[in-house]
C-alpha cells in the first residue's frame, strides 16, 4: 500500500531530487525513479503517477550518465528488482484469483437457476404414446 501523496509538495520531490541526481553523480550510479519514491514510502507507480515530470527528468539524467564500468549490478540491486518482480507477479496472480472468484459466483447463481428449471420441469405431466 502507498502513502498519501496529500503531504508531498512537489518542493519537498525536487528537493529530494537534487540530492539524488547529485548522489548519483558523485558515486557514479544512475538515478532511479524507485530510490525517489522509497524516500517518500511511495510504490513506483504510484510516482509516476503523481509526478510524470520529475520521473522524466530522471529518465534523461539515467539515459545521459555515462556508463561506466565500476557501475555493476549488486546483490541488493538483484533482490529489489527480484522483489519487484514478485510484487508485479502477485499483484497479478490477485487480480486473475478475484476474476475467477467472481466466475464460480456466476456459475453458482446459473447453476441454481437451472436446478430451479428442472425441478419446475419435473412436475410436467409426460404424455404416453398413443396405442395403434
């Protein structure tokens, strides 16, 4: 769950944002809209969202850093992209459980109208063939 954004001043982003991008200069890292976000405990998404020019301004400063070589990926990297991975996995996986839930709901009120159908059917008088 994300914090409120009623309380982020853009201000307060910016700020946080010169901070990041001069970070990022200083040890050579390319910024990210995630580490900005998790400063103000806010999902990605849910940044962007909020402030589509900063996340702007940061895919340019990530796109003009040069690459470098000291610049490699850690095992803290990993397990955040991992965990971010995971966190889009199960946002899904939720999304495909409540879908089928609302499928067994449906089938249910549709197999109970049928039995309803066939227990009026059941009181029909059958008609005997005629005898020849």
């Amino acid at each position: 769950m994300t914090a409120p954004t009623d309380f982020v001043s853009e201000r307060r982003v910016r700020q946080a944002l010169d901070e990041l991008l001069q970070r990022a200069e200083e040890t050579g890292q390319r910024p990210s809209v995630l580490a900005l976000a998790r400063q103000f405990s806010m999902s990605n998404t849910t940044f962007r969202r909020h402030f589509p020019d900063i996340t702007r301004e940061i895919g340019q400063a990530r796109s003009a850093a040069p690459a470098d070589r000291s610049e490699r990926t850690t095992s803290y990297d990993k397990l955040v992209a991992r965990n971010a991975r995971l966190k889009r996995v199960n946002s899904e996986q939720q999304a495909q459980l409540r879908l089928a839930a609302a499928e067994i709901q449906r089938l249910a009120l549709l197999n109970a109208a049928l039995l309803e159908d066939l227990e009026e059917a059941r009181n029909v008088t059958p008609l005997r063939p005629r005898a020849r």
